[in-house]
C-alpha cells in the first residue's frame, strides 16, 4: 500500500515523507471553535446535576452499575468535561493514529463513502463542537472520528436492520457515552421515533444530557441508568452497544442483556473493542467470552462486516473493528 501511495503522489508531483507528532496523552482537543456560551459554567465536576447522579448511580443496587473498567479514576484521568469530543475515554480520534493522520482520516472517508447507499456525507455536518479534532479536503469538508463512525454504523444498520425504512424507529443505546450516534440518528433518520440513551457512568448521562440539548435532538431522550423501569411497555425495534460491553464486567453485561430480555428487543448491534471477540473486562482486568451469554439469551449473529472494507485501507488507517448485528426470535 505504501509502495503504490508513493507512486500515485509522484505522479502528481507530490512526495510522501514522514512526519513525526509529538507524542499524544488523554484528553487532547482541539481548540479551533470555543466553547458555546455558559458551557465552560455548565460542564464542571462540582454541578449539582452531576453530583446528584454520582450519588444515586452509587446508591443503586442494579448490575449494570459496577464499575470495572470505567473507575472514578479512570473518569477522572480519560474525560475532559469541557472537551469531552476530543480524544479521550468516549472516541480515540488520533492516539493510535499519530503519524498522517489526515491521511488515514481521508482514506477511512473513502472507503466508508462507497457504501454511503444513505448519502449521509452529503447530510450529516460536523462542526468541531466541545474539542472535536476536524480533518479537511475537497473532497470532504470536514471529517471526524465521531462522523466517519456514525456514517459508518447507521449504513450498515440501514443494510441490515433497514433502520432507514421502519416507521417510527425506536432505539435504546446501551453505553450511550455523550449521545454520538444519537445525534448523528436524530439528523440522519426522519423516521425516527424514540432514542433512549442510557449508560452506567454518571459522566456520560450528565454530559449526554447537556449535549442532546446543544444539538436540539428532540427525539432523543436521556434515561439515567437507575430509571430503566420507564422503558416498561415500551416498543423498542432496536438496541445498539458501540464499544460499552467490552469495558464492563460480565454481570453488568448479562445485566443489560436480561433487560433487553425482558423489554422483548429482537434486535442488538454491538462494535466490540476486540475486532470481533466479544470480551468483558473484569475487576481484575481478565477477561471474558460473553457470547456465550448471547446465546443462552436467544441471540444468534445475523450480520458481521469490518467497519473498513477493503483490506489495504484497513491496514493504512488501523482501524480494525467489527460491526456485528444479532437477532433474537421472540
């Protein structure tokens, strides 16, 4: 790939040489748009709403509010309130990309705009809000890891699940993190009905709440973790899990798949952070298998594709993860 880059660039009278960046910590961003106004008072560690939903996530007695990975110091180390679209704990955007970068970002926009069947490129904008890394070309305006992903996902939901074509689509996001894919569904999908995010770490409910309403997604609704009863009666056609399960324990896993269980869900789309193994992480930092957990559940894979294609771009960009639909019958 390297070898043929190079010939293509010189063709064109252009030279590719390396370049090497400044090692990256936790937490980078970028600080090109400022924070939108009352922002920087808003998203603070010591805001009420934000110390009420610490104390009542640790009072809960549920499953899937046992910390294994995502620790207070973890959060505390890997999320900047202020920035939290930067990279850091919610979407590695350029620490495991530190040398070309923009080019790795151009080449995954290639590959992901040739099954764009949705033209979600031409639709869905990004505007480097709250420390957003934003890579240009003319091509592509404006391309992030937050875009790329969501483009990505809700195309392959679209060829999979049709979730494009079902009238008054309801979704529940299990690891919601800041609300990406709800957002980014709230724009794309105009037969949305309802879009749940729910997650187990304070951080993540506090700043999606904030951030659903900076983007106006009223059709996306913020469900604090230890208020899952609300969803009782409730249709939901589709439940998606975007590099949550592999940071949590087993028992919060089987926590959250009981609940679907229960809620009748027959659909489930998981991105696991292992290409496609689908491992928990435990207490001890073992671990686990839970698709074992899947299947004594009822669900069976119904749908597997790389999230890059084609190979040679997958190895140039070091994007290796794997999106995978299942299906439970009723």
């Amino acid at each position: 790939m390297k070898h043929w880059l190079q010939g293509a660039l010189r063709r064109l009278g252009y030279q590719l040489v390396r370049h090497r960046h400044p090692p990256q910590s936790i937490g980078v961003h970028h600080e090109e748009r400022p924070l939108p106004p009352g922002f920087r008072d808003r998203l603070r560690s010591d805001h009420p709403r934000l110390l009420e939903l610490r104390r009542r996530y640790a009072a809960a007695r549920l499953p899937m509010l046992a910390p294994t990975w995502w620790t207070a110091g973890y959060v505390a180390q890997s999320v900047d309130l202020n920035h939290f679209r930067g990279d850091n704990a919610y979407v590695w955007q350029t620490r495991h990309l530190r040398e070309a970068t923009p080019l790795r970002y151009y080449t995954y926009a290639r590959d992901v705009s040739e099954r764009d069947s949705m033209k979600l490129f031409d639709r869905l904008p990004e505007d480097g809000a709250f420390g957003c890394w934003v890579y240009r070309s003319r091509r592509f305006p404006a391309l992030s890891r937050d875009l790329l992903d969501s483009v990505n996902e809700i195309n392959f939901l679209d060829r999979h699940a049709q979730v494009g074509q079902v009238d008054g689509l309801n979704v529940l996001d299990i690891g919601a993190g800041y609300g990406r894919l709800a957002h980014r569904c709230s724009e794309a999908l105009p037969n949305l009905g309802k879009y749940w995010c729910t997650d187990g770490v304070a951080e993540s409910t506090f700043l999606c709440e904030a951030y659903l309403e900076f983007r106006a997604c009223g059709k996306a609704q913020v469900l604090p973790a230890d208020e899952l009863q609300r969803l009782d009666g409730e249709r939901i056609d589709l439940a998606v899990n975007v590099h949550s399960f592999s940071e949590m324990g087993i028992a919060a896993i089987e926590g959250w798949l009981d609940l679907l269980g229960r809620l009748a869900v027959r659909r489930l789309f998981i991105v696991p952070n292992d290409g496609d193994a689908l491992l928990s992480m435990e207490a001890d930092g073992t671990r686990r298998d839970f698709e074992s957990s899947l299947a004594r559940r009822g669900w069976r894979q119904a749908a597997r594709e790389p999230a890059i294609a084609d190979d040679d771009a997958r190895e140039l960009v070091g994007v290796n993860d794997t999106l995978l639909l299942f299906e439970r019958q009723p």
